[in-house]
C-alpha cells in the first residue's frame, strides 16, 4: 500500500529535514536556494523558510498579503 501522507522533506538539494511549508518551485529562483531536480513543489524545512523569507524580503511582488502577520497559521 502507498502512503501518500507520510511527512513531507524539505526539497533543497542536501537537505533532509522535516517540511513546515511548501511553496511552488517557481518562488525559490529569485534565492540561493534549490529545490531537488524533479520536485514539483518546494517544501521547505524551519530553517530553510527562515532562509527564504530572508532571501526574499523585500520582494513584495512574490509575497503580496500572504504573511502579513509572522506566526499566523492563516
Ligand atoms: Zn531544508
């Protein structure tokens, strides 16, 4: 039987970690960032997400509204 709801991995080449977010591959090209060859979505790991929003401040135009206040889940 295939488990399709097993914990995700973080999708940056190298890394392993647990994922907490996953985003499309297409919002890491503007960061240092990359995701494994074949990976349809970005999941990221705390720390890489960290990196991201860090990568990506300032950006406005990828993040429009979405995290408006840090630590929503929503
Ligand atoms: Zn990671």
């Amino acid at each position: 039987m295939v488990v399709v709801g097993k914990a995700e991995v973080c999708a940056i080449d190298g890394c392993g970690a647990e994922a907490v977010r996953s985003l499309s591959v297409q919002r890491l090209s503007g960061t240092s960032m990359k995701v494994r060859p074949g990976s349809k979505k970005a999941t990221l790991c705390r720390e890489h997400y960290k990196r991201f929003k860090k990568e990506t401040r300032g950006d406005r135009r990828l993040e429009q509204d979405r995290y408006r206040s840090p630590g929503a889940s929503r």
